[in-house]
C-alpha cells in the first residue's frame, strides 16, 4: 500500500514524532506545472494525483533551503529483493524529485542523463524523505540533485541529474487541452 501524503494536513499527523527532523515547508504542494504551463490534468506515474495507477507522491517546497521535501512510504506493489523497493521505482522518485527544482527557474526541463548511487536498500513500509535541489544551471542545461534518506536520515540512495530546457508549448502544445 502506498503511504500518501498531504502536506497541508497529513504530515503534522504521520510524522508528529519526527517533527524536529521535518523543516517547515510553505507554499502549495508542486506538480509538473510552471507560472508558464498550466496543465489540466496531472498523470505522471510518480506525482500525478490523476493516475490512477501511479504513485501519488507530493512534494512542497522548503523555501528556506530550496529544497524540494517529500515524505513517504512505499508498499509492496514496488517490491525489487524481498522487503525492499525495486531499483526502477527508486530512479523514478529521485528523477521527479530533481525534475521539480526546476520550477525555482520556471521552466519545463527533460531528464538529459542522469546517474543512480544506490548506497543501501530502501525498506518498503518505513518513512522514508526525499530531496532535491539545483547544483548548478550552465545556458539551458540545469544540473540538480536528490537523495531518499530513511527516517534517521541516512542516505540510501542519491542521484544527480542534467535536464534541458524546452518549449513546453512546442514540445507538448498538442497534448493540452485547450
């Protein structure tokens, strides 16, 4: 089952006992849209509240630190080895989560390349945080990072990633309802 967060009002709940290792977040929860695309559905696998099949993972903004945070539990359907998440899913959170710093540019980026340094399993049904943030931005290449740490805050895997910039409109224009 996956553990499904609502920053606005199921983190105080879920992770009350963990709220000195949580920094506060603001703003509303961030998706695939940018002040410049407004999308009318979100089906992405990993953040898309409109999956049915996906993930539906939410992440908001630590504006303090930049950071993109979010919390979160996977259940058994993301199995890989017995008891742990498969390497696929791993890759998918942490390409979300970097895919997400982009918005502090506002703009749309594709995932160019990225790597994964899966450091230690990730356990399913354990609270588990994810965070990216930009390391550097070279024309309309954005170079980010993520890492997924487990309730102690030890570093299970981490990746970092290049994203190009496009034309959302150009690239996408035929798939958004107008």
């Amino acid at each position: 089952m996956l553990f499904r967060i609502d920053p606005r009002v199921a983190v105080a709940k879920k992770f009350e006992r963990y709220s000195a290792t949580i920094p506060t977040m603001t703003g509303k929860p961030h998706g695939h849209e940018t002040k410049d695309l407004k999308l009318p559905r979100n089906t992405c696998f990993v953040c898309g509240p409109d999956n049915p099949e996906g993930m539906h993972l939410v992440f908001t903004l630590d504006e303090e630190r930049n950071t993109f945070v979010c919390h979160f539990s996977l259940g058994d359907r993301y199995t890989g080895p017995p008891g742990h998440c498969h390497g696929g899913i791993i890759a998918s959170i942490l390409d979300d989560a970097m895919g997400k710093v982009n918005k502090l540019r506002h703009v749309v980026a594709l995932t160019k390349e990225m790597t994964v340094e899966y450091l230690k399993p990730v356990p399913l049904h354990k609270f588990l945080r994810v965070e990216s943030k930009e390391v550097a931005v070279h024309g309309r290449q954005h170079v980010n990072m993520a890492e997924i740490m487990n309730e102690a805050g030890e570093v299970l895997a981490r990746s970092k990633g290049i994203f190009v910039a496009i034309d959302p409109e150009k690239m996408f224009g035929k798939f958004v309802e107008r």
